[in-house]
C-alpha cells in the first residue's frame, strides 16, 4: 500500500461549524504533513508531526488545530474558519530519515470551501 | 530558507526532450535537491532528487552544476500526461525523521501533440 487517502474529497462549511479532515497512510511512515493550497498558487506547509509530536506549526491560526492520534492517522480539525481558508488541503507522509532524504507522499485533498 | 528561481511556463512538442531549469544560487552543503510535480486536480509527485552527482530514474533524469547553484530535469521523451507543474524544491530537516520542503511558483509545462 504506496497511497496516502484524505476524506473527505470535498467539504463546504458555514464560518460556525465544526469539522475535521482526515488523513491516513498504511506505508509505515513516521512524518506527516499538512499543506494548504490555494488556486494557482504552490502548496504551503501548516504544521509537521513526526512520531506523533507536532515539530513544525508555521504560524497557523488557531481555528486550525492538527492532532496525530497515532503514526497512520492525521487529523485536522478546522472550526470559527473564514471565507479565505477555502483551499486545497493536502495531506503528505514521509518515511523516517535514512531510508529515503525526504521524499513525500503526497494524498488527493479535501477541496475546502468556506461559506 | 534557501530558495530556487524557476520559469514560469515552458512548452514542448510531444515525444520531444524537455529541459526544466531551476536555479538555486543559495543552496549549501547539506540541502538535497528535489523535484516534484503537480498534475492538474491532484496532489504533489515526488519526480526525482539528488545532492551532488547526475541522477536517473524511470521518470527523469537530474543533472545537477558542479557548483550546485544550479539543476535541470530531464524528461527524455515529454507525453501528454506530463504536463504539470513542476517544482524544485531544496529540501530542509524539520525535526528527528521528517522534512520540510518549501514551493517555489513552479514551471507550468505544456505538451503541444
């Protein structure tokens, strides 16, 4: 299994509600990635999570809040969001250092839309 | 961070070679050199990555400046399905095990049959 999954694929959400997009992969990887993409524009890393512990939060807003329940599964749950956070949100994996320099596995996106 | 310059959109003609070029004049010692590329509707691909020497997979080849300022992918024989964005990434450590890879804007690359 070579795939990192997102659900789901599209969202739409009022600026009141409470959601989460998950992410999972079954590589045995050990770093996981949030991005966020807007249109044409390239992916920006939100936060890093390797072996479960967050190690890199850049500068995210608070109504962003990753959790990494265990090393298959990301979380990030999403609440109060405003009409700007509509965006692309990908979801990468990478294995632990050494076997392979940081390549990244990249899953489809949860197409996020901010009403 | 350490960071690329690229074109922003280049053209080929099908079953062509396609040279993308990336300049990277900040680069140091330590940073690994990536490729990856988006297709349209999809997340990133890892296309290839290299340090010092040239490198070939079954999807490219990367051909990288003796003094590393510099790097070029190599598509042998450019198809319909390899238009994409294509970005060159320096790769940084994040922490124990993991990477943080910065995108620049990307090459748009179209294939004309």
């Amino acid at each position: 299994d070579t795939e990192v999954t997102q659900t789901p694929k599209h969202l739409v959400m009022g600026m009141t509600n409470k959601k989460s997009l998950k992410c999972e992969q079954h590589m045995g990887h050990r770093a996981m990635y949030w991005y966020k993409q807007k249109a044409k524009k390239p992916p920006e890393l939100m936060f890093v999570y390797s072996y479960e512990k967050l190690s890199i939060n850049e500068s995210v807003p608070s109504r962003f809040s990753p959790e990494c329940p265990n090393s298959s599964l990301l979380n990030l749950h999403l609440h109060a969001l405003q009409p700007e956070d509509s965006a692309l949100y990908l979801c990468a994996s990478s294995p632990p250092g050494g076997k392979a320099p940081g390549e990244q596995y990249f899953g489809p996106g949860t197409r996020l839309t901010v009403t | 961070d350490a960071k690329t310059t690229q074109p922003n959109s280049m053209e080929s003609n099908e079953e062509e070679p396609v040279h993308l070029p990336c300049n990277h004049s900040t680069i140091s010692g330590t940073d690994y050199i990536h490729w990856y590329r988006q297709l349209p509707s999809q997340g990133p691909e890892y296309v290839i990555h290299g340090l010092t020497s040239n490198v070939n997979n079954r999807m490219a080849s990367l051909a990288i400046a003796e003094d590393r300022k510099s790097s070029t992918l190599i598509l042998h024989r450019a198809t319909l399905r390899d238009a994409a964005v294509y970005y060159c990434i320096l790769r940084d450590v994040a922490g124990a095990g993991s990477y943080q890879l910065t995108f620049g804007k990307g090459t748009k690359l179209s294939v004309i049959p």
